[in-house]
C-alpha cells in the first residue's frame, strides 16, 4: 500500500491541464538528469520590425469639466519638482495654468500626465499640488487613440533609462533620456534579502541583451539564480476607444518579436516560498499624443517557488526560444485573448534533486514585460502589462511502500523515487491599467502557454 501527502507546487501556468503536483512523503533519494552537450537557442536570421508600418491617430473631444492644459513645453517648463510616490506636483507660481485649476478638478498635465487635484498649498518651493492618477475617461467625451511602435528598431536615445535614482522633474521635461551608460541599462540593488543584478543591452539587428543574476543566503537556506535572454524585434499595437466617457475597446498585442531564454538555478534549504522579484528599472519609449504622455515600458522579474526542505538541494537549467507574440482585445465588456505565436521550443539541458522527503523547485524569467501607461512615473503599478514568461520546474517524489498487520505498519519494504523536469513558456496579460478608468481582469491572466517534453527517471516512475 502507497502512502503519500499532495503538496501545492505546480507548474505557473495551472489553467492548463498539464498540472504538476509534488507528493511529501517520509524517506530519501537522489536521482539525477542527463545533460544534453548544447544549450541556449539561436534567433532566426534576418527576423526584425516591420517600422515602415508605425503610426499614431489620436482624435478626441475633451470633456467638459475637465482642465485641459495641453501644452506640453509650457506645463513642463514651470515644473519645479514631480513625486509620482508620494503624488507631490510642484510648479512655478507664476505659471498661467494653474488659474484654471481647482480642488476635485481632473486634469491633463501636457506631458506629464492625467491627475485628480486633491489638494492645493503655496509654499516657498512654488505651488505644490497634491495629486492622484486619473484614467483618460476623467478627460475625455469621445475619442479614438491608438499606434504602432516598433521598439527595438526606434533610437537609443528617442529612450529613456529608469532606475529608481532620476529626478523625474527632469525626465519629464525631456521627455526622452538616453540609456544609462554606454552599456545600457544596468540596475544592482538588495531587493529584500535578494541580491540583483540586472543589465538590458542593445546590440545590432535590432537585437536587446538581458542578463539577470540573483542570490539570497541566509544560515543553510541559499539560492542562485542566472537568466540570460535574448530579445529581437518587439512591435506594440494598442487601440483604445471612448464613448460618452466610458471605454468601449480596448486591445493592446505584441507582434513580430522574437525572444530566446536561458535559465538557471540552485537551491538549497528554500523551505516553502512563492515570491516574485519584481526589477524596478526598465526602457521606456514615449508616445505623447494631445499632451498625453503615454509610454510603452520593457523590463523584468523573476517568480520564484520551492518546497525545498532543510535536507533539500537542486540544480537545474533550461533554455526556450519563441517568436509571434500575444494580446488582449476588452470590446462591449467581454475580454478576448490573443495567441498569435508562431513557433515556440524548449528543453532541459540539466537537473537534479536531493532530499529526503519530495520537493521541487519552480523558477520562472519574466522578460520581456511589456507595459504600457501614461507618465514616466518611477513607479508602474498603474500599467497594462503584457508578460513572456519562461518557466523551468522540477520535482522530486519519493515513495514508501510499508506492510501492515492490522492497521499497524510493520515493515519499510520499499522505497522508489522520480525524478520529473520540464520547461514551459507562455504569455499573461495583467496591471491595474489605471489609465483605461476600468479594471478589465482581477488577476493575471494566461493568453498562451506552449510546453516542452517532461523528463522522467527513476523506478518511481513507473
């Protein structure tokens, strides 16, 4: 007679059917994957942006009890100082724009963004307002707006870098920064107890690097963590559409791209984690439109989940290469999902698990993340995001056949184990997306998943 306990680790795509579930269990094994000679997959060739295809349209009527300031040189030029965190606004005093605005008023800030004025001081910085975001529908009667940008093929320095470290009064007025340092841009920081490092690239061909490198350790628990990635070409296409101040569409997809991921890991002692590292720098290109300061941001994460208890070690890699891309389409209050991917491949170049009792250990890149937005506030809670996930997993489980007599166990007569790998990839569309006025989904949503082969060995396999 088996005797097992389900745990909840799974693969992070679970709407599929392809569930993984790990099984606890009281004694040991060790079973170890076979490493294939190559690893990592090559981009196709010749693959780029179609940028002779990018427009904009922007067509609106303003509502009108809004404020509309759309002067983009004129709000930017009296800016003194912009704290998306804390929702400070600070402009020069004698800036003729602020005649017109009120307590409760929405208001477009050309260039700088949509905001409700909560609260109004003259200080001896200059007249400070206290703001909120505000969605386009707090702005707008009726319009159509919408574009195609090809993002790789645009110029470095039509860009900008954020770190966390800039002022922002000074990136907005510019509207555009070149990327931070000749190398790109690179971010190193504690990210709770997690080490970073995180670096983006570009290269030719329209191509853009991604290295990220992670570790924690603390008393026996320890991880490692190493991504390196590879993108090529990324057109963003979003079309929103207001009617008597509500959205009536809304689709936002990512075409001709192209992306290869490499990840790897190795862990011990975890115990139970699901966490998500979100990197905080990210590229930004600039889309204003009427004032309106949209942007669509790149950048990345890490999701991480163990079951790794204090005798539990593992060590894997694994690569993918996909190209297409994803979208959603929010018409007539029904959400559809867009899976336009083209190709998509995946192995397991290496893995292994140690323990005494069953484990596993998932851990996922999150690049590239598109998410698009108004403002370049530092902090992006308030974007649509788009998400390329590439997920490696592996789980260990072991199990005990015990004799009974009565229903008493007598004897340990055998103990099998199985080892299982797999690599999976897919696209999730997510963020609050302040910007639209309404929330379109409560959670991350899957738009597609693609997955590799799953790797088996040992006798509890069978």
């Amino acid at each position: 007679m088996h005797h097992r306990r389900r745990a909840a680790l799974r693969r992070l795509f679970s709407h599929s059917a392809r569930v993984v579930l790990l099984s606890l269990a009281a004694c040991g094994g060790d079973e170890k994957g076979q490493t294939e000679p190559e690893s990592g997959f090559a981009l196709t060739p010749g693959l780029g942006e179609d940028a002779a295809g990018d427009y904009t349209m922007f067509d609106v009527a303003w509502r009108p009890d809004a404020r509309i300031l759309d002067d983009v040189s004129e709000v930017q030029a009296a800016l003194v100082r912009a704290d998306s965190e804390t929702g400070t606004l600070v402009f020069e005093p004698g800036f003729a724009g602020l005649d017109q605005l009120s307590v409760g008023d929405a208001a477009l800030l050309g260039g700088v963004g949509i905001f409700r004025i909560m609260a109004r001081e003259s200080t001896a910085e200059g007249e400070r307002l206290s703001v909120t975001e505000a969605a386009l529908t707090d702005v707008i009667e009726d319009g159509t707006i919408g574009w195609k940008q090809s993002f790789l093929s645009a110029a470095d320095d039509a860009k900008y870098g954020l770190d966390g470290a800039e002022d922002e009064a000074t990136i907005i007025r510019s509207l555009r920064q070149p990327l931070l340092g000749p190398d790109g841009l690179k971010f190193s920081q504690s990210i709770g107890a997690f080490q970073v490092d995180f670096q983006m690239t570009p290269v030719s061909d329209r191509t853009l690097d991604m290295s990220l490198t992670g570790k924690y350790g603390e008393g026996p628990a320890s991880l490692s963590v190493k991504l390196a990635g590879k993108l090529r070409a990324l057109t963003n296409e979003t079309l929103i559409v207001i009617e008597g101040s509500s959205l009536t569409n809304f689709r936002a997809e990512t075409t001709q791209m192209e992306g290869a991921m490499t990840v790897e890991a190795e862990a011990s002692a975890l115990g139970n984690v699901g966490q998500t590292v979100q990197v905080p720098a990210r590229i930004a290109l600039p889309i204003v439109l009427g004032g309106i300061p949209f942007h669509i941001d790149l950048g990345g994460a890490v999701e991480l989940a163990s079951t790794l208890n204090s005798k539990g070690t593992a060590k894997f890699k694994g690569s993918a290469r996909f190209s297409g891309g994803g979208g959603v389409e929010y018409k007539d209050g029904r959400l559809r999902l867009i899976d336009s991917v083209e190709e998509a491949e995946m192995k397991l170049d290496d893995s292994s698990l140690s323990s005494n009792v069953t484990v596993g250990l998932r851990v996922t890149s999150v690049f590239p993340e598109i998410g698009i937005g108004i403002g370049v506030q530092k902090a992006v809670s308030g974007n649509a995001f788009l998400r390329f996930k590439t997920e490696v997993l592996s789980n260990l489980e072991i199990q005990q056949r015990l004799e009974f007599l009565g229903p008493l166990p007598v004897a340990d007569t055998e103990t099998k184990t199985c080892l299982t790998g797999s690599v999976g990839i897919g696209a999730t569309y997510g963020g609050s997306a302040t910007l639209l006025g309404i929330s379109i989904v409560d959670s991350e949503v899957p738009i597609w998943t693609r997955f590799g082969e799953e790797r088996k060995s040992g006798a509890g396999c069978e």
